[in-house]
C-alpha cells in the first residue's frame, strides 16, 4: 500500500488486514520516495498487488509533473517486482472537471495506468464525509463560509477503504470502477447540515464562485451509471 499512512491508506491497510490478508503500509515516512524510487524496491518485494492511494504535495498544474514521475516510477517497479494488480485510487468525475489543474494531473495519472504493462484497476471515489470541514474551511472568513452549489455525493472513508480493498483482492479490472455515497447534496446545503450538527453557528453564504469546486457543473462529481453506491448516509455518519 503506497500512501499507506494517510487518511485512507491507513484504513485500506486495516480494512485487509482484518479480512486476513498481509497487508503493509508505506510512505516517505516509512523509507519509500516515490519521486525517486528510493524503497520501492523492497517495499514491493513479494507483493501480489500494490495500491497506489498518493496525494500530490501540490494541489495546482505542478501536480502532473509529481503524479507523472512518482507514477511511472511505482509502476516500473511493480514490473520487475512481479505485481500481478496494480490499483489507483482516483476522484469520480476526475474526467469531467479540466478547470482544475488537480483533476487534470489525475487524468494523466490514470492514463500511465492504462497504459502499463503491469494489470490494473482504477478506483474513483466521491469526495470522503471527512473531508468535508476541509472543504469548508477553505473559503471560512471568520463568521461566514461561502460555498457554491455545486452538487456532491460523498462517501464515508469506510466504506471507500472497503471497495478498494475487494478490488484489489480481486482480478484486475483493466477500467474503471466508481463508488460513491448514497446521497447527493449541493455542497452549500452540506454546510449547512454540517454546520447544524455540530452546534456550529457559522453562516453559510452561497457563492457561484467559491473554493475549487466550483469549478464543477452539474452532476460532474456524482455517481455515473452503474456506480457502486455505499450504505452510510452522511446524516447518520454525523450523528454518530
């Protein structure tokens, strides 16, 4: 598991082993550089699959050239280890949105996927109910928080973590499997109801133009046809 230590990474690797696979997690902080290659190598050493859940230091255009070389280097690597399933974690919608350099550099990034030698799955996954006050609190200005409209259909980190790990215990998909929440909110909604749960007395101002996802339009960001739709509601993630 590349990207092992963060958010999801860490609970795809519980998640496996708990369903009794041997399941290991790695990062910088463990010895693997994907920049340079360095601990590639050994991290690989005897894997059956490898999940690649990494995150561009960058959110902007320099995004590509991170995903472009830390991609091609994992991907080598996985080659002369032996990896029979490479799986990629992606963004729903990472296709439909190019106003976002971000989304732009995942687009490249699934594309070295195709396009390797090594079997692969793409996982695309709607933004996490955890990431949600992140969300927020990028366009928060001390008593306010302005949200656009733009309608979202997240989904609980679990439930994410769950469905990359059947994939990657499975046969490789050679495409693309999306997986989303079973509810859909515009994003100005959400932080409302986010904000009501918690006590929360932050006004939400709805704003066209506000934070990075406005840049997405229409149902750009939410589950397309034959999706895997999860089971926890985000109500129901909030109150407990």
């Amino acid at each position: 598991m590349i990207g092992g230590t963060g958010l999801i990474g860490s609970r795809i690797v519980q998640v496996l082993a708990e369903d009794g696979h041997e399941a290991r997690g790695h990062a910088r902080s463990t010895g693997v550089d994907l920049p340079t290659g360095e601990g590639l190598a050994p991290a690989l050493a005897g894997a059956d699959a490898v999940i690649d859940a990494t995150q561009s230091p960058t959110a902007d255009d320099t995004a590509a050239d991170f995903f472009r070389t830390a991609t091609a280097n994992l991907l080598t690597a996985a080659e002369e280890a032996g990896v029979q399933h490479a799986v990629l974690l992606s963004i729903v919608g990472v296709d439909r949105v190019p106003g976002l350099g971000y989304y732009r550099a995942k687009v490249l990034q699934e594309e070295l996927y195709k396009t390797a030698t090594v079997p692969y799955s793409i996982v695309r996954a709607t933004q996490f109910f955890e990431y949600i006050d992140a969300i927020m609190s990028w366009t928060t200005r001390r008593d306010s928080v302005r949200l656009p409209p733009t309608l979202l259909q997240p989904i609980a980190v679990a439930d994410a973590a769950r469905a990359v790990a059947d994939i990657a215990t499975g046969a490789p998909l050679h495409g693309v499997r999306d997986v989303a929440g079973p509810d859909t909110f515009l994003l100005d909604e959400l932080g409302k109801i986010t904000l009501a749960a918690r006590g929360n007395s932050r006004l939400v101002v709805t704003d066209d133009e506000a934070g990075p996802f406005a840049a997405a339009s229409g149902t750009a960001l939410t589950a397309p046809y034959g999706a895997h739709i999860a089971p926890t509601h985000y109500r129901d993630w909030l109150a407990a």
